[in-house]
C-alpha cells in the first residue's frame, strides 16, 4: 500500500480529507482558506504503513503549511491590523 498526505483540522481534531498526493492535499487548502478557514487551523501529514511511524515526517502546519500551499511567499512578513 503507498502512503497517502492526511488534512486535519487541528481546534475540532477532526481529518477532513486524505489525498493521493501532496499537490491534491495543497488545493483543498487553498479552496478551504479561501472559504475563511485559517491555514493555522489546518495539519498536513504524511502516513505510510509500510514505514515505522518514527520514520515518517513530521507534520506540517502554519506558515510552512501557508508557504507550501503558495498563500504566502518567502518575503511576505505578517502584518497585524
């Protein structure tokens, strides 16, 4: 069985959806944000039963998540109203 990425949303500890890749996984965050969700509020996670759970990589949430997902870029700062 291949892995697979995992989208959770981190307040409800719910998993909202699980993708074959990582480009799919990034799109429904971006459609969640621009439904006002915050990226903060959301985890991406990697899982593959084949690997050891120690072998897996960690999580990725926040202004990685945001970056990743292409909402911020790498000279962006953020700015409080």
């Amino acid at each position: 069985m291949a892995g697979y990425w995992e989208l959770w949303h981190v307040p409800s500890r719910n998993l909202l959806e699980d993708f074959d890749t990582e480009s799919e996984a990034l799109d429904f965050v971006r459609e969640l944000v621009g439904q006002g969700v915050k990226a903060f509020d959301l985890s991406l996670g990697y899982d593959d039963p084949s690997l050891d759970v120690g072998d897996l990589p960690p999580a990725v949430t926040g202004d990685e998540l945001a970056r990743r997902a292409g909402l911020t870029g790498p000279d962006q700062t953020r700015r409080t109203a």
